[in-house]
C-alpha cells in the first residue's frame, strides 16, 4: 500500500545520523502521527525527494521558536520569532540526534508538515532475536 492509505509502516534504518538511539539496520514498527511531541523520533519524506523517507527526533512543536544560541539548541514556546525560527501550524522542526553527520533535517529545510509523518512505536535491534 502508499504511504498514505495505512495507519501503521515499517520502516528499516539506512545510516547513522540517529545513532546511537538507531543504528543502521534496526527495524521499526511506525503509526501514523497525529500530534507531535518533543523527543519522539519520527519518519517523514525528504521535502524535495517523496520516494525517500527520512528519520529525525521531533525539537519543536507548533508555536515554538527554535534557535541555536552558540552552537546550542534553544526552544521556547511563543517567543519573539526575530530571533529564531517559528513552526507553524502542522508543522514540526525535526533534527538529527548526530547533528554533526548530517544537515538533512530542520536546519537545512524548516520545519516539516505533521502530516504525512509516522512515529515510532516499537523498534527491531537488527541481529535481535
């Protein structure tokens, strides 16, 4: 089925930018998101690539300013957007957890639309058994 037509996905780490929370390889059970929170990892499509499926952590939720302040993430709800970036409604700022591998996340292209997003729910540890 497309991505759009069910509520739950697996999906299948491909690189380390979520290390060592995923690694590559590990194997994930996904739902559909209906509202972010900070903290949870979610899947969502690269927003100039659709047939290619991102993996980040939820930073900011909608009405949040998101910064970096000397290299560190500052997040606050509401406050003055001239100093940062704002989410909008429907939106999420997402970052990698090893922010240092890769600029594939809310720095390089805002924040992401909520929907057509999954978040995980439970994780495979590949060579589990």
């Amino acid at each position: 089925p497309s991505p759009g037509s069910t509520n739950m996905r697996r999906f299948v780490v491909a690189e380390m930018s979520m290390s060592p929370a995923l690694m590559p390889g590990d194997r994930l059970l996904a739902r559909k998101l209906r509202e972010p929170r900070r903290g949870q990892i979610v899947f969502f499509p690269h927003p100039h690539r659709d047939d290619f499926w991102l993996v980040k952590r939820v930073v900011g939720v909608p009405g949040d300013v998101v910064r970096f302040v000397d290299g560190e993430l500052v997040v606050e709800a509401g406050s003055d957007a001239s100093e940062g970036t704002l989410v909008p409604p429907g939106h999420m700022y997402v970052l990698s957890d090893r922010r240092e591998l890769t600029r594939a996340d809310s720095r390089a292209f805002g924040p992401v639309p909520i929907r057509p997003a999954y978040v995980a729910v439970l994780r495979y540890r590949r060579g589990a058994r």
